[in-house]
C-alpha cells in the first residue's frame, strides 16, 4: 500500500545509509552477463568482497530503524503488544513476499520446488526477532544475547559432527548448517547442497540485527553528537578487527554467516553509517546525498520490484551474439554496450543503467510524495 511521508522529523544520515545499500545491491544484482568484476560479484565461498557488504548491512539497518520506529510509537501511547501485532503482520507480509519472488514465473514444477527462504525471508525473521528484543528486552540482555548467538554459533559449527564428515568441516557439504538445511529443506534449497539464508545460520544474523538495534539505541541517547560519532568509529573498528582475528580460526564467510562475517559487516557498516553522520549531520553536507535518501525511503519497493523485473527480463527469450539461447538483458547488454567496450563493462554498463532506471522511477514516487510500505 502506499502512505503519505511521516511528518515526523527522520534521521537523514540513516535514510542515505539505507539508500546507498539498497542503490549497490541493484547495481551488484542486474549484471547484463556473467562477466563480473570480483568487486560486483560474491566471493565463491570463504572470504569477503564489496558485494558480500550489501545483505548484511541491510539487516543491520533493519535494527537501527526499528528502534527510532518503535521508540515513536511508545512515545505516542501505543503498547508493546500492540506493536507486536503488527510486528507479527508485517514479518508475515515480508516472509510472503519473498515467497512470491521465489515463485516467479508461477509454473508447476517451480512451485513443487519452491525456495522456502531468501533474503526477504530472513529479513523478515531478523525484523521480528529483533522487534522482540527491543520491546521486551534491555539494552544488558540485547548486548548479552549478541554475544551468546555469536559465540554458541561458532561452538556448534565448530563441535557438532556431521555424518560423514569430519568435525568442524566448513565445505559446502560438510558444514552442521548445510546438513540441518538438507535434513529440512531438501528440494526447497537455493543450492542442491546448503542454502546460503539457511535455518541455522539465521541465528547469527539475528546477532546483526541486535547489533543495529544497539546502535539505534546510542543514536537516540543523550550523547553529543561529536560523542556519538566517536563512539560508532571506535564501535566499528574494534568490530572490524576482531571480525577479522576471528576469521582466522571460523573463516570470514556469506553463505554460513559466520560469527567473524557479522562482526567484520557490522564494522564496515559502522564506519559507513559514522562517515553519512558526520557529513549529514555534524557538517550540513547533504547536496550529494538526494539520490540516495530517495532510494532510502523507498527502500522495500526499489528491492522487490527491481528483483522481480529482472526475472521478468529472464522470461523474454532473444539470441546472443554468437546466436546461442539467451535473453533480453544478455541482448541489450552485447548489442548496446558490448559493440564498443568489452564483456565485463558492459555487464557493469548494463546494471548501472537499471540502477539508474530504477533511481528515475523511485524519484518520481517520491516526487509524488508515495512510499510503498509492507
């Protein structure tokens, strides 16, 4: 549905943060082939680039934002368990349009075979997890709670055996995770052998959502803004750097989750979020930041529907080049940008011009003063 903007003054700085996570996950998403540059693809398993940032630093603004969200509605007079009904129908609306993004084109066989989960899926558990916390919880137990999910993550992917494998085997089939996925899941996994939004590995991105609300929390404390930043930079550093101690014994890892992933994205996000504050916040400088703050409001929108065009693309058949099977956005991304620049920039040409695209349509909903909400 669609609402009117709230007339409640937003926390711009989180708005562009939001905007320029959602505006580089469309642009890593809508590559015009499979030519990718390694910054704009995920890296195969163990390891980390720019690409592997975008998920998890969703998740973790998921928590920033409820936490201004909730607080708003408190003040107002709205009780917990008023909140948590909505909670629960908008964990509902989120899971079930994930759902439906899975099972786009609507055919018997893929919906026999549908994908139980995905990232809308695990957004909307980290959303509702989160919302319990925040509500029903103290900062001590949210902190406490971060810290058991990490750790108890780790001791189980590390302790438990898996039939067949040795104990601590993080491989793709090896892993406890992958095993209770193929135990549950099978035949409703995005890989044959492990789903990278899996069931058990949802705990440790419920610790990145905790780790946002915390955040939120210090945001809205009584803290200088000077102070705030400072804290955030030393919060983000320390997180990065033990993130990446840590990888050295539970490797830095998307797929699984890992402990040493979340506390490496939790501090790159910091710092991201530290840099838009201080620049929006403290120094004035918003001229720059309009494009993302559009993309920011509308962030939901933008992401279901530019995942569910370019399925769309995949259903409208046309040849290759070389006259091999492919489709529309392999067409245009050869025949407009690969006759005079190589495979990968015109990959990298295609998906910036659907991201722009997609920018174009947000402004106009803007303009228009529409936001899609769930």
């Amino acid at each position: 549905m669609t609402e009117p903007k709230e007339s409640a003054p937003r926390l711009l700085s989180l708005d562009v943060f939001r905007g320029i996570t959602i505006a580089f996950m469309i642009l890593v998403n809508s590559p015009g082939s499979d030519a990718h540059y390694w910054a704009l693809d995920h890296a195969e398993w163990n390891g980390l680039t720019p690409t592997d940032l975008v998920f998890p630093f969703f998740v973790f603004i998921v928590g920033v934002s409820l936490t201004f969200s909730f607080r708003k509605r408190i003040e107002k007079g709205d009780s917990r368990s008023e909140l948590m009904g909505q909670v629960a129908r908008r964990t509902a609306m989120i899971f079930g349009l994930g759902l439906l993004l899975n099972a786009f084109p609507f055919t018997l066989e893929r919906l026999e075979g549908i994908r139980i989960l995905g990232v809308l899926q695990r957004i909307a558990m980290c959303y509702f997890f989160g919302s319990v916390f925040y509500l029903f919880s103290k900062i001590a137990t949210q902190i406490v709670a971060a810290l058991l999910l990490l750790v108890g993550y780790w001791w189980v992917m590390t302790h438990v055996p898996v039939p067949g494998f040795s104990l601590g085997d993080l491989t793709k089939e090896g892993n406890v995770a992958a095993y209770i996925d193929r135990f549950f899941l099978t035949g409703h996994m995005y890989r044959p052998v492990y789903d990278p939004e899996g069931l058990l590995s949802t705990f440790s991105a419920i610790a990145t959502v905790l780790l946002g609300i915390l955040t939120g929390n210090w945001l809205q404390s009584a803290w200088t803004k000077g102070q705030k930043v400072t804290g955030m930079l030393q919060a983000g550093l320390i997180f990065l750097l033990a993130g990446i101690k840590w990888g050295v014994f539970f490797p830095i890892n998307k797929a699984l989750w890992t402990s040493s992933y979340v506390l490496v994205t939790v501090g790159y996000a910091l710092l991201l979020l530290t840099a838009c504050y201080w620049l929006i916040e403290i120094k004035g400088f918003r001229s720059w930041s309009k494009p993302f703050e559009v993309f920011g409001v509308n962030a939901i929108g933008a992401y279901f529907l530019h995942v569910f065009f370019l399925k769309v693309q995949n259903l409208i058949h046309m040849p290759r080049m070389d006259g091999t099977p492919g489709n529309i956005r392999i067409y245009v991304s050869e025949h407009v940008f690969g006759t005079w620049t190589g495979a990968q920039n015109a990959s990298f040409f295609y998906a910036l011009s659907y991201t722009l695209l997609w920018l174009t349509i947000v402004w106009i909903l803007y303009r228009k003063r529409i936001f899609i909400k769930v």
